[in-house]
C-alpha cells in the first residue's frame, strides 16, 4: 500500500552532475519504493531564463536518460516533460487569477532572479510560483520531497491552493513538505556549490579519464601548502565528497589520519577518490551505455509518462473547470 503521491520536477539541464545526484535524484529513486511517484521535466520553467533555446530539447533528453540511468523506473513512477501535458497551462492561468500580485513581486527569488538578469524580467518570470503551483496541484501531490531552503515555495503552493479552494470549493490538495536531509555538495573550487554554469561539475556520465582530470584540478585544504604540512580534512572538500560516496569508513579514517599526520598528500589522496568515484559510478555508466543503444526508449518513456499524467491532469482539471464554472 503506497503512502500517497509525491510530485517534483526539475529544470532540464542536460547530463547531470553529482550535486543533482546527491541533492534529489537519489532521494527520487528511493521514494519509489514507498510512494506514488510523479517526476517532470519542467520544460516550460527553464523559457523564464533561457534566451538560447536550441539545446532545450536535447538537455531534457539528456537529464531523463540519467534520471533512469540512475533507477528511476517508469514501470513503478510517471516520468514526463511538462509541456506535453498542456493541463497545465490552464490551470496554472486559472490560478494565476486568484493570486495577488503583491504576492510574487515580494518574493526574494522573484527579486534574485531580476538582480541576475535585469535585462530580461519577463511575465513568466513573474509567475514562476503559480506555474509552480499549477505542477503540484495538478497532479493532486500529497507530498513534495524538499530541503530547508525551499520550504518557503512550497508554502507558497500551499497558500494558492488554500485560497483557491477557499473561493471554489475543495477540489486542490494542499501538499506536505517532505524534508530532504541532503549534503551540501560543492563543486571542484571548493568554494561553490557544484553548478554546469560555474564549470565546478563532475558529470555521473562522465568517462573514467575526465573524472580524473577534473578531480585532479580540485581544491582541496586551502591551509595546506606542502605536502609535509599536516591537514585538516574537516576542511576539505575532496575529503566530504569521498566520504559521501566511500563504503569503506576504514579506508576513510586512514586517509584522514595520514591526511592529519601528512604521511598523504593531497594528490595521492585526489587519485584515490578519482578511482573510488570512477568505481561508485560504474553502475550508472552501464546502465546508461545500455540504455543508449536504443537511443528511442527515453523518449517512449517520456511519451508514456506523459499519456499517463493527462488522465491524472484531466481529471483534475474538468473537476476544477466544474467548480470554477467553466462550460
């Protein structure tokens, strides 16, 4: 018996890294097991901040090609792109008209996004959190899987959804926040969380050779200068991302005690994590690689997921178009 569904969505940014791992997509496999599981490309989201959309198509291939890589399975959750269900747009229109509009203009990421592209504050950009809305009540979520830092969007879905079915009757289910315990995965300089923008990424899909590469231009303990200098791995992101991804805690504490005694030096210890990262994914790189030879199947199963979210979308939209009255 599952307990309830569970809708996220997340902006197509092509192959994925391993902060979008550790940070959701691992959380969206293991939901899965217990949950109805509705998961979207959240096409439609990325128009706000895109100018160049030429790789739009391709960057939503690619995050569900990994997304399944990964273990998500479409025989147990609805995996879709949220423009081939179009529900969502009139729902999000109908929401859109019992939202106030001091409402979004005060929202903090509504005024982050205007300081980071000042030159493009767009009207969809302005209605981000109704589209956002019209995502999770559409589908009718009972929980959505978060961290501490979103709590305040999902209220903000709550608070629509409450007024909504305040003036037309109770047809929309006000969602629960599923808290996340999520590491906070930086990137290569350390100093960043890992983003594609900032180029401080190590991609799941990448090759053993590239991961190499890239973990040996890392940042490490920025107080060590010499190799004979004793470490501080508490301090150390190559430390906090091999610990995240090592089964084998007492390799990990002979590390960290050579680390502290400097009988390690940085570079032997980036070698190590770049064979024991190159190990952590080889799964995902076989399942991917065998998924790739029928380069059709993701998108069969974007088509599928998509077919199976409108019955879910109609319905709910006739209910609301109903209430609402609607011919």
């Amino acid at each position: 018996m599952k307990m309830g569904r569970v809708f996220s969505g997340a902006r197509p940014t092509g192959r994925q890294h391993l902060g979008n791992y550790f940070g959701a997509i691992k959380n969206y496999v293991a939901l899965q097991r217990d949950y109805d599981c509705v998961y979207c490309v959240v096409d439609l989201h990325a128009l706000t901040t895109l100018r160049e959309t030429d790789q739009l198509k391709q960057n939503t291939y690619e995050m569900a090609l990994d997304w399944l890589a990964a273990g998500m399975d479409p025989q147990q959750s609805i995996v879709f792109v949220q423009s081939h269900v179009p529900q969502v747009t009139v729902l999000h229109t109908l929401l859109s008209m019992v939202t106030p509009m001091g409402w979004l203009a005060r929202l903090p990421t509504f005024k982050e996004k205007v300081r980071q592209q000042p030159d493009n504050v767009n009207y969809g950009l302005l209605g981000y959190p109704v589209l956002m809305a019209a995502d999770i009540a559409l589908y009718k979520a009972d929980v959505v899987p978060v961290g501490d830092d979103q709590l305040p969007h999902l209220e903000f879905t709550r608070e629509i959804v409450r007024r909504f079915n305040s003036q037309f009757g109770k047809v929309l289910v006000e969602p629960q926040a599923k808290l996340t315990d999520t590491p906070r995965i930086m990137g290569l300089d350390g100093a960043n969380k890992m983003s594609k923008s900032l180029d401080n990424q190590l991609e799941l899909a990448a090759p053993p050779e590239e991961i190499r590469q890239r973990v040996m231009t890392m940042v490490t303990d920025p107080a060590r200068r010499l190799k004979t200098d004793p470490g501080h791995p508490e301090i150390c992101n190559v430390m906090a991302l091999h610990k995240i991804i090592s089964a084998d805690q007492t390799s990990m504490l002979q590390i960290e005690q050579g680390c502290r005694e400097a009988t390690i030096g940085c570079v032997a210890h980036k070698r190590q994590f770049a064979e024991d990262l190159i190990r952590y994914l080889a799964p995902f790189r076989e399942r991917r690689a065998e998924l790739l030879r029928d380069p059709d199947m993701v998108w069969d199963v974007l088509r599928d997921g998509a077919r199976r979210a409108t019955t879910i979308a109609e319905s709910t939209l006739n209910e609301v178009k109903s209430l609402v009255g609607l011919a």
